[in-house]
C-alpha cells in the first residue's frame, strides 16, 4: 500500500516556506509586480505554498508566471530563442532544441522513487530513501536557478472538467520545458476563466508537483544528473538534465503517480496506462481504441491508423456510471519519434512537420546548410553535411570510438499540437466524457513467436496478453540493450510491485460495474521472413497492415465476423482478411496468411517459460503475483502441448480447426 503524505516533504523541509503568509512574504520579496498580480489569482494556498518552496530552494534571478495566454506563450518562444535553448529553422513556427550528446534519452540509470523505509516499489524499478534524497536535493538543487528565470505553469492532465483529469505545476529554469508544456499540455491558471486552478484541483482532490532545472548543462555535470519521484508527496525533482523524457515530467514522471493512484486509491474505478487512443469510423459508426506498445514499436503509427485519432502515448481509463468504459489523452500534443516517419506510413504527421502553418519543435534531427529538419528514414533525399545533435556533421562522420555518426539520433522528435493533424478529432479528444473505448490492444517488437493479430478469450486471458509483452530495446532509453520483457508497455512507469499493478488490472476488467466486456487483443507488426520460413530480417508485412488489424478488431467488438480457437486466443479467419486488404487495395496470398498464422509452439512454449521464471512461479518472488496469471500460463502450455503430440512443433490455421473439430 502506497501512503500519501507520509514522511517529511523534501520541498517545503529544503524551501523552509510552512504558511501562507510566508509564501506571500517572499513572493513580495522575490518577484516583480507583474509575477505578484499573477499569483494573487491562485487561491488553493498548498499550491501558493509549493510555489514559494520552489523559489526558494532554486534561488532564481527571477520569475516568471506562464498565464498561457498568447502573450505569455510568446514571451516563452522567444525567452527560448535568446536564451538559445531553441534555435530558429527555416519554416515559420519551428524551432530546434538539441540535447547533450550523451543525454538523448531518459536516463533510466538516474532516476529514482522517493521512499520511506518499509516501502515496496517495482522489483524492475530503483528507489532512494527519502532522507538520503532530501541530502541529495539540497548538495545539488539548492541555488541550482541561480543567475536564471524561473518558469511557472499550471496545466491539466487532460481535458477540463474530465473525471480522470489532474491538475500539475510544472516549474522549470528551462524555456523548453516550458515551450513543450504549452504545445502538449492545456492551461488551467484560468487567463480567461478566473479560479479554473482552484476548481480543478477541488474537483481532483490533488495537483502534481514538478520542479526543474537544467543547471549550467554541461556534460561533465550529467554525472549529477537525477531524476527523482516523490510517490507520497506526488511531487517530482529534475537537475542537470535537458532531454524532455528526464525534465518536462508533466509526461512520464506525472504519468507513475497516476499509475499509484490508480492501483492503490482508485481501484476498480481508473487505470492510468501508457497507449494510444484512436478510433475508426466505418459505415457512420465511430469505435474507440486504446493500445500499448513500447516507445519505437509502433504505437504512434497505429494512432495514426484512425480515422479519429485522439492520442498517441498516454492515456487515462475508467467506468463510467452507465457501465461504458471511458478514456481520455492526458495531453493535447504529440513528442513522437520521426525516426522513420515519412509520406508513406504517416501521412497526416508529414503534412503537419513539412507545411507551413503548423508550431514544431525538433529535437536531435539534422539542419541542413539552409536550416531544414531532416531525419533516418523520411523517404526524402538526404543532406550530406549539416548541424546535429553531435555539431556539424558529414557523411561518414565518426565518433570519438570509431562508431559511425548517424545523420539523426533514433531517439530525435517533434513536438506538435494534435490539431495540427489532419484526422484529430478535437472535439472527442477535449470532451470531458472521455470517448468509450471498445477494443484494447498490446504490443511488441516480436520477431519470432506471436501472430499478427489475437484476441483474448475472455478478460483475464487480456490482462494476460499485457502482462506478457516482451520488445526488443529501443533508443528511448540510455543503456537499455537486448530484449526486454514490457508488462503492459507500462512497466518503466509503474511505481508499486507489478503484483498491486497485476491485481488492479485484473479487478478493473473483471468489475460487476463494466456493462461489457472490451475486446482485448494482442498486436504484433514485426514478425520476420527468417522467423517462418524463409531468410533474412525482411517483415512479413509493412505499416499499412495496421488498418487490416484494427478494423478485424473494430468487427470483431460489434460481433460481425467469426474467429479460430487457439491455445493463445482467437485468430482471423483468412476469408475476412483478405476482405479486408481488399479494401487497401492490397492482395492477401493465403500462403502469407499460413505464415503470419502458422503457430511455433516451441517459440511460444519458451515464451510462457521465460515469463513464468520472470514472474517467479515457484519462488518468493511470486508469492503475491495473482495465481490467475499462472493457471492461464498452464492453461495455454497444456493446449499447446497437445497441439504439438497431435500434429508437431509447427501447427498450420488449418490443422487448429481440424483439432477445434475433433474436440467437439
């Protein structure tokens, strides 16, 4: 169990600020008129408070409230141009920020739960005690805004009024930080609506804490570099660090507190997950998905796929009273990944980040001699020479250790407003109602084992398919190799023992008050030619698929196609299928289909192995993992097993039906 407000608060024990009426002192004494007519407008005297705590413990120069209003967000631009935290590029609106050569990416070797003694948190997780960090914080990040503008911005996790929405403080020396937060987040200081702070964090109950500084940014400080989760105090601590995923903690940091406060003080009720949300609209019926998958394995690509894409990475799920189920995109805005986003795959992306008209902020692409963003895999010619995250930069360019220099880093994005893209339906996406979400989908980076496309048996077997995504590493995080099991795709975000999360999970989609049951299914875009059969690394299939995949779903939740019983789940039969990429304009040979659905038994035999020893079926480890997750494991080797006596290691869609038949 996860106790709030327990132990000391390291902000308000380092700011020494304990009363209103110290907060209002120092506000005097800190700020210029403008800043104190600014904060007179906040009431909620916690947050006046946390405010003060903030200024104190960094010591800025001065400080700066970000009202959201277009005159503020400009002065934000355009304190980050001079500050030269972004750089001008040569379309209109879009600008570039580069990050440390050696911080492109979250620095998981640095980042840590907040804890008090006795405290469990995820065995796949590192932790500090809270006396240890508060020495910590106070060596490095008192006086660490020293000679610096410090930054304040109130903003919601989601749209106004929504019931899983949370009110957040992002406080920050770096104009990035805060350009980002205007892109991707939704004020609610209340410019134009007087006390909207105050309503939200009453309707809420709670706001989230965010407190940053890059400090001098220099890599011999990354070192020093932490990133640190108060779970108690909901409040977040960033030094030395510029990259977004380490610093605009709105996002991910923000994110692990929703997750605790799903699993432990809305149970039943919330689940904060790390998916998309889109929908397709087919025949004047709109259904709603919600999908994860790790970062790099697709999931922006799928949200995309929708016809009324409301979100690509975060998402916010409960029950509401009629017994739907609801979900809302915390953000308003897209940090993607454009390692390979070009005219082909992601259309609607490219003619936001290409045409005019649209604010972009870059991050670790490559600038060509006349200040245009080129990145690996944009499908366009590429420039020879340029500046990127490494400096200037040529072809065949190496590093220190002899490596080849890439023309952009895999991890470089864009920061872009969702209504900047062409399918975004604002309208569902800033409804406080949520969208109802009808299909549920995990995935990722598997190159050898799963299908292209399985649906859960029932709601258990789902929360199976997502305790048991496992991906091959990605540039998103520094240091990560090989691959890697990802419960749930929301594995580096959850604070608690993945037991809490498991049993959570399995309350919310197993609850009396859910009307129905959600289709859950398994994604998989990456399996190989080498892996079925054939040679090489190639894909047995390519990114325009995904439509296939999710429009099978979106019939298979109103019940308007049939599906194949395996062991894993039910399967697509080929006639549907084929319909479908019809409606692509793609051919869908039968021969393909038997390989995408051809089942490897040992591959996924060894696959369920891998994940009971992980889980530690047998050891203490697993004392608490919920025994469901083990009965369902065995449920599907003793079905595989009899597969393989039957009919050998490699069973064919049809030789599953000709079983199906026997035993009935």
């Amino acid at each position: 169990m996860l106790d709030l407000y327990a132990g000391v608060d390291i902000l308000t024990e380092i700011g020494g600020i304990n009363t209103l009426d110290e907060a209002e002192a120092l506000f005097e004494a800190r700020c210029d008129r403008e800043t104190v007519e600014k904060l007179s407008h906040i009431n909620h005297e916690e947050a006046l408070i946390r405010i003060a705590n903030a200024i104190a413990m960094t010591d800025p120069d001065t400080v700066f409230v970000n009202t959201g209003s277009e005159a503020d967000r400009e002065r934000v631009r355009i304190m980050s141009l001079a500050k030269v935290e972004e750089r001008p590029v040569a379309m209109r609106d879009h600008t570039v920020h580069f990050d440390l050569p050696q911080e492109q990416a979250r620095i998981i070797d640095r980042t840590y739960y907040i804890v008090n003694k006795g405290e469990e948190t995820s065995v796949l997780a590192q932790s500090i005690l809270r006396e240890k960090a508060l020495g910590y914080l106070e060596t490095h990040m008192k006086g660490i805004g020293y000679g610096k503008t410090l930054l304040i911005g109130f903003f919601s996790r989601g749209p106004i009024g929504a019931r899983a929405a949370i009110p957040a403080l992002e406080i920050t020396t770096s104009t990035y930080v805060m350009h980002s937060a205007d892109i991707l987040y939704r004020h609610v200081y209340g410019a134009t609506r007087p006390g909207l702070f105050d309503e939200e964090v009453e309707r809420a109950g709670l706001f989230f804490t965010n407190v940053h500084s890059e400090g001098p940014n220099r890599p011999k400080d990354l070192p020093k570099a932490r990133v640190f989760m108060d779970r108690s105090w909901l409040t977040t601590y960033s030094l030395f660090c510029t990259y977004a995923g380490n610093t605009l903690l709105l996002k991910k940091g923000n994110h692990r507190f929703a997750v605790d406060l799903a699993t432990y003080y809305r149970r039943e009720e919330q689940l904060s997950e790390h998916m998309f949300v889109t929908g397709m609209t087919r025949n004047g019926r709109t259904t709603y998905f919600a999908g994860a998958a790790p970062s790099g394995c697709g999931k922006t690509t799928t949200a995309m796929t929708g016809t009324d894409f409301v979100g690509d990475d975060l998402a916010q799920l409960w029950i509401a009273e009629d017994g739907t189920l609801r979900a809302i995109n915390p953000e308003k805005g897209i940090f993607g990944i454009v390692q390979d986003v070009n005219h082909e795959s992601d259309p609607y992306l490219m003619k936001a980040l290409r045409e005019e008209g649209a604010e972009v902020i870059w991050t670790n692409i490559l600038l060509d001699v006349h200040g245009v963003p080129y990145w690996v895999g944009n499908g366009e010619g590429l420039p020879t020479r340029g500046t990127n995250f490494q400096g200037e930069w040529w072809r065949g360019k190496r590093d220190e250790q002899g490596n080849l220099v890439p023309l952009s880093h895999p991890n470089a994005r864009c920061t872009v407003d969702c209504r900047e893209i062409q399918n975004y339906n604002e309208a569902a996406a800033e409804d406080p109602r949520g969208v109802e979400i009808r299909v549920i989908t995990y995935g990722g980076r598997d190159s050898d084992t799963m299908p292209p496309v399985r649906v859960a048996k029932d709601a258990d077997h789902g929360v199976v398919i997502g305790a048991s995504i496992l991906s091959a590493a990605t540039a998103t995080e520094v240091g990560a190799k090989g691959v890697r099991r990802q419960p749930w795709a929301n594995e580096p975000f959850i604070p608690g023992p993945l037991a809490d999360y498991m049993d959570a999970q399995f309350a919310f989609f197993n609850s009396d008050k859910l009307a129905y049951e959600p289709v859950i299914a398994g994604l998989n875009y990456f399996l190989t030619e080498g892996a079925r059969g054939g040679e090489g690394k190639a894909l047995l299939g390519e990114k325009r698929d995904v439509t296939v995949w999710l429009g099978w779903l979106e019939r298979m939740a109103h019940g308007e196609v049939e599906a194949i019983e395996t062991p894993i789940g039910y399967i697509p039969r080929y006639e549907d299928l084929r319909a479908l990429f019809t409606e692509i304009d793609k051919a869908y040979p039968k021969e393909l289909y038997d390989k995408q659905f051809a089942l490897y038994v040992d591959n996924i035999l060894a696959r369920i192995d891998l994940q009971e020893e992980a889980y530690g079926r047998g050891t203490e480890k697993g004392e608490d993992v919920p025994a469901r997750l083990f009965e369902i494991y065995a449920e599907q080797r003793e079905g595989l097993e009899a597969l393989k006596a039957a009919y050998g290691p490699i069973i064919s869609v049809e030789q599953v039906m000709e079983a199906n038949e026997s035993d009935t």
